[in-house]
C-alpha cells in the first residue's frame, strides 16, 4: 500500500485503531512512534528499531500491518504528512480558489462537503477508550481542569472553558502572555488535568508549557489535527480532528465537534451534581 491509496487516513490514525491487534512488542513500536511523531518512522529501521528497545524484524512486521507493502512506502508516507504539517496558508493554496463572489455556487457546495467530511472522518476515527478516558477524567479530576489553546485555538479553549465551568468547579481557561503560564505552574499537580489545543504549525510556548506540566505529573489532554502536535509526546490521552479544508486557512469545525462533545459527555457523567449548578445560575440569571 502506498500513501496515495490510502486514502485520507494518516499512519497515526491506522495505528491508533488498529493498536489492539498488535503483538506486545509491536504495540511497543507504535507507541514510540505515536510519540515522536512522525520523524521517529522517518530513521532507519535500526534506528527505530534501537528507539522502541525491539528487534528490525518487529518494525517491519509492524509496518507491514498497517498495510504498507515496504518501509520505503511507509515512510514516504510519513513525508507526505510531515510536508502537511509544515504547510503554510500560502503553501495550502494549489490552485486559484473558486471566489464566493463569482455567482457560481460551487465555491460553497466545495466547502460544505469538505467541513461535512471533516467532521464525519474525525468521529469515524475518534478512538472511543480515548474520548472515555478523556471524560471521565473531565468528571473525576477533584482538583483544577486548566484549558489553553494557541494563536488560532483560543477561542475553542475559552468556548470549552465556559461550558465546562458550569457543569463543574475548577475550570481555569489560562490565556495571555506565555511568561505568566508558569506562574500557574507552580500550583499544578497530578491532582489536576490540563488540556491543550493546538494545530499544525503548531506552538513551541504550548508544547514547553505541557512538557513542563507533564514533568510536574499533570495529567494531559490534546486535542490536535490529524498530523498530531508534538505535545502528543506528553499527553496522557489525544484526540485528534481533520481541519484541511479548500482554503488557505485551517478549519476548526470538526475541533469544535470534538469540543461539543466532551461538553455533552461531561455532562451526563456529572449530572447529579451538574443539575444543582444549572438550576442555581438559572435562578442568578432569573433574578
């Protein structure tokens, strides 16, 4: 299989899904490469190999079962999603768009089904034991839930800040200068759970920021693009999102689909205490 037929399913995808039916030492080739993604499969088959502590024979295996025919093919993969990754809005643009002003309503039929198909693609390969975990970490954490997003990831940071502050105590939604995140540092522990949102050209502050907090034994949650942040190396659980889209700009759609559904997942899981909270600022709100 090369990377043309694969269609728009990214290596990280097939091996997330696909992780169950991996031997032990397999899985323990996936999981290094999930967190040195993609430039750990882009070494040799010894070098990755020595990296995942097993044999050259268990790399190819491995890659063999996501349904590459060589490692060349896997790897030229993994190029193509690296070049992805670095895109910038210039580079994204192939050819002339189809201009919303030109009267031909192709233009929003073209970007309707990419946004639809983001959003069916991302659900379609959201891991549920990931999104579980996710939630009941949401719903469990007794100390602080800290939300941060990047340049363009704010405003779905804040969006899922605001909800989640009223269905549980504790919700910090940190923002401003990337100095004063490491004063909130100093009061975070394993108690509390940070969760990130970044996509590609993705933040060097944010992805400091979480390997700090990771070291500190906060627990991490990444909400990413398919091409994975490399804040993946330190997140305890990653959801990841398709946000191509036929435009110079990224979409945050199927992200926010993401968000929305945490939101609706947390929820439920905390109704019995989420109800008297709603009910009280119902009654603010009344006054």
């Amino acid at each position: 299989m090369t990377a043309q037929t694969r269609g728009q399913e990214t290596v990280a995808e097939a091996i997330r899904a696909g992780l169950h039916a991996l031997t032990a030492t397999e899985q323990k080739a996936a999981r290094t490469l999930l967190a040195g993604y993609p430039v750990t499969g882009l070494e040799t088959v010894a070098e990755f190999a020595r990296r995942a502590s097993v044999s050259a024979p268990t790399i190819l295996r491995f890659v063999a079962k996501l349904g590459f025919d060589s490692y060349p093919d896997f790897q030229r993969a993994l190029r193509a999603e690296l070049n992805a990754q670095l895109a910038t809005p210039l580079a994204k643009r192939d050819a002339p768009p189809q201009r919303p002003d030109s009267g031909d309503s192709a233009f929003l039929e073209r970007f309707r089904s990419a946004l639809a198909d983001n959003l069916a693609q991302t659900f379609a390969h959201l891991p549920g034991g990931e999104f579980e975990a996710t939630v009941q970490l949401l719903a469990q954490t007794r100390g602080q839930v800290y939300v941060i997003g990047g340049r363009f990831t704010d405003a779905l940071a804040r969006y899922l800040s605001a909800h989640l502050r009223i269905v549980r105590p504790g919700v910090v939604q940190m923002a401003g200068q990337a100095d004063n995140w490491r004063d909130q540092l100093l009061d975070m522990s394993r108690k509390d759970l940070l969760i990130v949102f970044d996509i590609r050209r993705y933040s060097e502050d944010l992805a400091r920021f979480s390997a700090a907090a990771a070291k500190r034994s906060v627990p991490v949650v990444l909400l990413t693009d398919q091409w994975l942040s490399p804040i993946a190396a330190h997140a305890r659980h990653v959801l990841s999102a398709r946000v191509a889209a036929p435009s110079n700009w990224d979409s945050s759609v199927a992200l926010l689909g993401l968000a929305e559904a945490l939101v609706a997942g947390t929820t439920e899981a905390l109704w019995d205490s989420a109800r008297p909270r709603i009910d009280a600022l119902e009654e603010m709100r009344g006054d």
